[in-house]
C-alpha cells in the first residue's frame, strides 16, 4: 500500500469560484444561488437574482522540480498568489426572452 498527500485544493485546478462554491467543496455545480454560477453551472443562474460579488483566495503552491537539465532542484520563487473572482447576475423578469444575463471572469495561478 502506498501513501499520497492530500491534495485540498485538486492541485492548480479550483473546486469551486467564489467563496461560497469553494465551502461546498465542488458541489456548487449543483447548488447554485450565487452570481458565480456562471462558472460551473450557467442554468443554475435562474435561482439568481440581481447580484455582484467580488472574491479573492490565496493560493500556496510548494512547487519544485529536480532535473539534471536545470542543475539539480529548482524551486518556486513565489510562495504564495492571490486568485480574484469577479461575478454579476442581472433578472430580467418579465421578458419572454431573456431570464438572466450573468458575468463571471476568474484568474488563474500561474
């Protein structure tokens, strides 16, 4: 048997964007009552009213590599990177076309 470390945030990919996707762990994609919706999930904005939300996670990579090309171990030289999530949802009830129109945009840890 062997053993692995765990890997809380799926490693560079998010679980989730925005503070409340990321406290469901994954499961915002099936209850969404955020503006962040559009992310993972775009049908789930029906639940949405009009709404904006600004997030932002710190993201703490040790990264590393050891490699005879590089000259041994070369290691990170950030430690820590903050990860901003913009979102926006806006009803727009009662027209027989258009429900919701949502914006979402997040950044990745590069």
């Amino acid at each position: 048997m062997a053993l692995s470390p765990a890997s809380a945030t799926e490693g560079y990919f998010q679980n989730g964007y925005g503070a409340r996707q990321k406290a469901l762990a994954g499961a915002g994609a099936a209850d969404s009552r955020d503006a962040t919706a559009a992310a993972l999930n775009p049908a789930g904005l029906v639940h949405v009213g009009n709404e904006a939300s600004i997030a932002a996670s710190l993201f703490s990579p040790r990264s590393e590599v050891e490699s005879p090309a590089f000259g041994g171990t070369v290691e990170s030289g950030s430690d820590f990177f903050v990860v901003p999530n913009l979102a926006a949802s806006y009803r727009f009830a009662p027209n027989p076309f258009v429900d919701v129109v949502g914006f979402t945009s997040t950044a990745t840890a590069a």
